[in-house]
C-alpha cells in the first residue's frame, strides 16, 4: 500500500492536475472524498469534474480490508468520535483528496453550460491535486462577496458554480423532488467530552453546490449503466393515504390562521417536514431499480463516498467493469440483492446510533439546565403526551399526558395532531408555542421530561 504514484499509473489515467480543483467539506472533516474541478471552456461552455476518491484502486475484493470495510458497511459519525469504516491510512491519508497532494480518482467530467445543461460527459479514471480545501463557511464568504469584490479564480468558479448548482435544483423541485432539508444538530464539548453549547447549523448555498454536483454525478452514473445488474439507491413511493391526511391536516392549519408569523410558518414547515419523512418509505440499496420518489429521479446510485460507504465501493468496481474495462459484473443479481439487504440493514443502524449519539449528548447538556425554563413548540402529538422541541437548540423532550393541564382528562385527537383537555377545554396541536421547565432528564434511558411552567409549581 505505497503512498506514491507510479508514472506508470498516471499515464493510465486521465491528468486534470493543472485545473482548478477544491474540496468543500465540514470544518471538522479530516477524510475527502469528493472534488470539484472548473474550467471555462469558451462559447458559453464549462468544464465540470466530480472526483471521487479511488477507494478501490487499492482496495483489492476480498481482501481483508475489503471484508472487514463490508461487515462494517458504513462508517459511523457520533457526536464525540467517529468510527471508519476503512482503515485511518487509507481514508485520511491515501485515498483522502488532500490539498497540494496527488491523488487517484473515479471522475465524471461533463462539459456543461452557463445554465448547466449538460453537452457531453466522460466517466474515466483520472489523477488530480485539490488547490484549495475550503470548509463550508469559508465557501459561503468568497460566495457572499460582491460582484467584482474578487476577481480570483477561486471565487470566479465558485460563483460560476452557484449558479449551474441553482439552475439544477431548481430543475429537480420543479420534475416533482421534494423540498425537505434538515438543520445540522452542532455540539461544542469541553475538553472533557461534555457538551457545552448546541446549535443548529441551517444548509446555505455552498452546501447545496456540493450536493447539487453529487446528486448529478449520482444520476449520471447510475443512468448510464443502463440495464446491467447494479446497486441502485431507490426510494419507493410513500404510503398515499398518509400523505393525503397531510395535506388535509396543513390546509386546516393554514385556515385556522396558524402559520401567518415567521416563527410559526418555519416551526409548522419543520412539523409538515418531519411529519412528511414519516410517512415515507426508507430509501434502501437495491439491484432492482424503481427510481428515487423523493429525488424525482427515474435513476439514482450512490458513487460519491467511497470512503465511509460501502454501496460506493461496489458501484465503482462495477463502473469499472462496465465502463473502464469493458467486462461484465463479478456478481450475480442474487448476490448484489444480499449485498444490499446487508448494506442498507448496517445503514439504518449506523443511522440509529448517531440519533442515540445526539440524543445523549442533548440529554447530557439539559442536565445541567434542570429546573430552567425555555421557550418551545409542540412537535409531535401522541397518546401519551406532547413532544416539545426547544427554540433555542431544538433539544426535544416530553411532557406527559398526565402533566399537560393538571387535574384534567386530556383526549388525543389522532386525525388532527392535537390534545384536548375535557375540562377546560384547552388544545394542544403541532405548532403551538409553549413555555416548559426542564424536570428530569435520564442519560441512561435518553429520557427528558418537561413540565408547562403554569403547572410546574405542582410537581
């Protein structure tokens, strides 16, 4: 596993290392496994490289690592560590696109126009050297800058980039792809692992130019292939009846005049947004390709993050039979469906763990907030309570049925998302505001209990 690349390996590959080539990724982020190239080509014409990490180039199938990596499946992201799913050689040093280092990749170069169109593309191997590791904010500022603020080529890409990235998405939402786009919970831990600060950190425009180029490298790969047996990243259609009683449910919230402040339209969209995952499917890996439902995509792979995904490396050793070497694929379509039961199954628990992961360290920082009060909003209804998220830092706990109006028997109207006191005849429904106090809150079991502040004197 030599770190150096022999000039017997470049010449197989194609040279893009004198073009303008960045990596965006977290400031945290200490593996790299997508780039982005630029270059104007002339006549209204770019030329857009997506580099991926060429995991496989020295991870041999069936190697040791190569067994060990698919066990794993997927790396795993906690908030305090993360746990990789290859070696820390290989994903923070070989195969990581470094700046000033360079690297072997699976690419996709199109040539695109100014409204990203695209002309033509090439899928090949391809050896490249990142000029610039950006992190998410330092992108957003060269992107915020003012027209002829900097003329630097960077910041003329990137700009240029912004502007294909939002002529794609705007494409994707309008063919029917949903517009559901999740805050990043952000943790500030002490130098003893404790959580001191939460926050939430809203996508901006350079973290949709990253995904908006992935997604099409995403698409174009996977469309490619054609009819070969493939891993496909499918999304089948959500449940019809649920989604129907959605709608219904935001109509009458609308009606009811609940969503004419800012506060309250961004809480209920984030209700409405929640509400809508629910009752979708799960996308899964899948042989058996149905389409993306919520990409509004008819094709759709995973081939951007060879690195921390399994399904990634596959896909790359069947482009390269396909595409590069002209072979056919080392796996029948019955072993490809066992191998995407097992990735989507380690997948979801990989996801449940950085959920329990995030869960803990909220439950953690409340602990040192008992008996304080916060501003919040109803979340999710239930039979047993009302889940409440905290405006500040969107921690979420519950306040049971038994405490939501002392000494009253609430009734869970299951249709409308609401409880409603027999009594007094108070409501409880998503969206609505509340002031809780903070009264328990268990690391053990990622339990934390709240108390509305007009009942809290009586606990």
């Amino acid at each position: 596993m030599e770190k150096g690349i022999s000039e017997q390996e470049i010449m197989r590959r194609r040279d893009m290392r004198q073009v303008l080539t960045f990596t965006i990724d977290p400031a945290d982020a200490k593996d790299f496994d997508d780039a982005i190239s630029f270059e104007s080509l002339g006549d209204g014409l770019y030329q857009v490289g997506i580099h991926i990490a060429d995991v496989t180039h020295y991870v041999p199938t069936g190697s040791d690592i190569d067994n060990e990596a698919y066990v794993k499946g997927t790396s795993v992201y906690l908030v305090d560590r993360v746990i990789p799913m290859l070696p820390e050689r290989l994903c923070n040093d070989l195969c990581s696109l470094r700046e000033g280092e360079d690297k072997l990749c699976m690419s996709v170069v199109f040539t695109m126009t100014a409204d990203a169109k695209v002309d033509k593309y090439k899928i090949c191997r391809t050896v490249i050297r990142s000029d610039k590791r950006l992190n998410y904010e330092e992108a957003q500022e060269l992107l915020d800058l003012s027209a002829g603020a900097s003329g630097d080529t960077l910041t003329v890409a990137l700009k240029q980039l912004n502007v294909m990235a939002k002529a794609l998405r705007q494409r994707r939402f309008a063919a029917g792809a949903l517009d559901i786009e999740q805050e990043e919970v952000r943790f500030r831990l002490d130098e003893y692992n404790h959580p001191v600060e939460i926050w939430f950190a809203k996508p901006t425009d350079a973290n949709h130019l990253i995904e908006e180029f992935m997604l099409l490298a995403n698409r174009t790969v996977a469309k490619h292939i054609g009819s070969k047996p493939f891993v496909y990243r499918v999304h089948d259609k959500p449940d019809e009846d649920k989604m129907e009683a959605l709608h219904k449910f935001e109509k009458r919230l609308r009606a009811a005049g609940k969503m004419h402040t800012d506060e309250q339209r961004d809480t209920i969209n984030g209700v409405i947004e929640m509400l809508t995952v629910r009752a979708m499917a799960k996308a899964v890996y899948s042989p058996h390709n149905i389409g993306h439902y919520g990409l509004a995509f008819s094709h759709y792979t995973h081939f951007t993050s060879p690195i921390r995904r399994y399904p990634d490396m596959i896909v790359h050793r069947l482009v390269d039979k396909y595409v590069l070497t002209g072979k056919s694929a080392s796996w029948t379509m019955e072993q490809l469906e066992d191998m995407c039961d097992h990735c989507s199954a380690m997948e979801q628990q990989a996801q449940q763990a950085e959920r329990d992961s995030i869960k803990l360290f909220q439950t953690l920082w409340i602990q040192d907030h008992l008996g304080e009060v916060f501003d919040a909003h109803i979340v999710n209804v239930t039979e047993f309570g009302l889940f409440v998220r905290l405006d500040a830092n969107r921690v979420e706990g519950l306040i049971h049925i038994a405490q939501v109006v002392e000494g009253d028997f609430m009734q869970f109207d299951e249709k409308n998302y609401r409880l409603i006191a027999q009594r007094s005849g108070q409501t409880f429904t998503l969206g609505d505001p509340i002031c809780v106090q903070v009264i328990r809150a268990d690391s053990t079991r990622l339990q934390i209990d709240f108390l509305p502040v007009n009942n809290a004197e009586n606990d």
